[in-house]
C-alpha cells in the first residue's frame, strides 16, 4: 500500500518503532526490502538516492518502486532520498513520489532556508511531503567527504537552538540531524552524542531521521529510538551483504547464470533487512 511520509511515520510512532528507509537503486533491494518487511509486518520506506543516478536513473527504477509500493500487503512510502536540486525533487514528484528529500544542508543557513521553502511549498502543493537536513554528515551519500573540511566533527552536528526557526520557515514535515553518524562504511566506530536527539525532542515533536544508519549497533539503534528518532536511514551494510554474497558464489562457482548471482544476493540483502527491521521494530 502506496502511503507518504508522514502517514507511515504516524504508524511507526502509534506502534512504538522506527520506521527503517532502505535505499533501492536495483530490483534485487527493492525485492529484499519488500519481502523482509512483508514477512515481519512492519512499514518500510524504500528511497532512491539522486547520488545512484548514474546506475539507476530515476526515470527507469522510479515507477517500479512506486508501482511495487502499491502492490505491497504493508504501508510502503515511496521517498527520494538526498534530493539536491529543485528539478530533481520535482522529476520524483512527478513519477507519483509521495516524499521526497531536499538535502541544502551543506549551504549557508539562510541559502539552506530559501531553497528548502521553495522546494517544500511545491511538494506541497502536489500533496507529498518533505523532509530536510540541518547540520550535515562528514561524508555525503555515497561515501563521497562533504568538502567543508570541518576543524572538528562536532562543528557540522545539529545545532537544537536552530531547529524552531528552521521548522518554521521551511515548513518540511521530517529533519534529519546530524549528531555523529556517517554515510557508507564505517572506517572507526561512530561517537554518537545522543543529547542532541533529547535536546531537539524537548522543543519540537517533529519527525526525526538519523541518516547513515549502517554499522550502529543494536543498542544504539534502541537508544536512539527511545530518544525520539523515527525513521532510520540504512543501505550501506545490507548493500554489501549482497556483494559479498556474489563474490562468495562467484568464487566457489566459476561458472554460472548472473539471475542465481543476483537471486543469492537478493536473500542475503533480504536477511540483512530483516535483522534490521526487527531492531527498529523492538521484535
């Protein structure tokens, strides 16, 4: 069932869990990811990043999320994640998107505001919500480093004394926050400062995201989610279960059919997943 963001974060937060949202740039994750959460019963946000463009253009992979949502026996929202640029939002928008994320946050504030507002205000208008970031992660979608070169990593947490002029001025109906964690494969173990979910969760009750979900454990996923996050960013690590599961089959098996790499890798993806829904789901 095709739902927004803001209807599926409404049923994560009436059943007391984070709601996981999976990048899918190929079938084979968008298969894993609806099959994990068909099977525990549980809301899934699947979302194409703009990064992946190049191996998933957003015209091709785009109506097949949205048609798979549809068809799914659980809410499904159907998101473009780290959104860049106004015409790319607005290209979701119009393949039936029902939420969409525009990421300014390496901008100025007030350059993050105006164009985050506008994006918004036209999302809006053609019924799909939105989700921004304020503060930023040290290294972007993809892996890729943000290139503000920041003299410590602090510098680029959310700030909470900001959060109430920001949600007024935009408008957007999701934040996500930056409080320690990063894109891709972790190199050293996260730090995560925790107080700043606390913080922002004691001025505002708007939707929380945690992005660079991949590689925390399970005890800072409960921490985090008993502190107010809902909804939880995560691709990087399911991602590379697929890999190494191909590089595995490849290796033990020379010669083959590329559908039983793929298919092996679409149930290793697929118990990734699910191991992870069910953190998010207290299950």
């Amino acid at each position: 069932m095709l739902v927004g963001l803001k209807e599926i974060l409404a049923e994560g937060k009436k059943r007391g869990i984070a709601v996981g949202n999976f990048n899918t740039p190929t079938l084979e994750c968008l298969i894993a990811v609806l099959d994990a959460a068909e099977e525990l019963d549980v809301p899934v946000i699947i979302a194409h990043a703009q990064v992946h463009e190049p191996i998933a253009p957003i015209d091709k992979i785009g109506p097949v999320m949205v048609e798979l949502a549809k068809r799914a026996k659980v809410k499904v929202c159907a998101h473009l994640d780290h959104g860049e640029d106004f015409e790319y939002c607005k290209r979701a928008i119009d393949l039936g998107f029902t939420s969409i994320m525009i990421d300014c946050s390496t901008l100025p504030y007030e350059e993050n505001v105006a164009e985050t507002a506008r994006v918004t205000a036209y999302a809006h208008e053609h019924g799909v919500d939105v989700e921004a970031e304020l503060g930023s992660l040290p290294q972007r979608e993809g892996g890729a480093d943000n290139g503000s070169a920041p003299a410590r990593p602090e510098d680029l947490y959310t700030k909470p004394e900001m959060v109430p002029d920001y949600l007024a001025r935009t408008g957007v109906d999701a934040l996500a926050i930056a409080f320690g964690t990063a894109h891709g494969i972790y190199k050293v173990k996260p730090v995560l400062n925790m107080d700043i979910i606390t913080e922002i969760r004691k001025i505002s009750d708007i939707p929380l995201v945690m992005h660079g979900g991949s590689g925390i454990s399970h005890e800072e996923y409960r921490e985090v989610i008993r502190r107010g996050v809902n909804k939880i960013n995560y691709y990087s690590y399911m991602s590379y279960e697929g890999y190494a599961n191909a590089k595995a089959t490849v290796e033990a098996t020379p010669a083959d059919f590329f559908h039983n790499l793929a298919y092996n890798a679409t149930l290793a993806m697929k118990e990734n997943a699910k191991t992870t829904m069910k953190v998010f789901a207290g299950l």
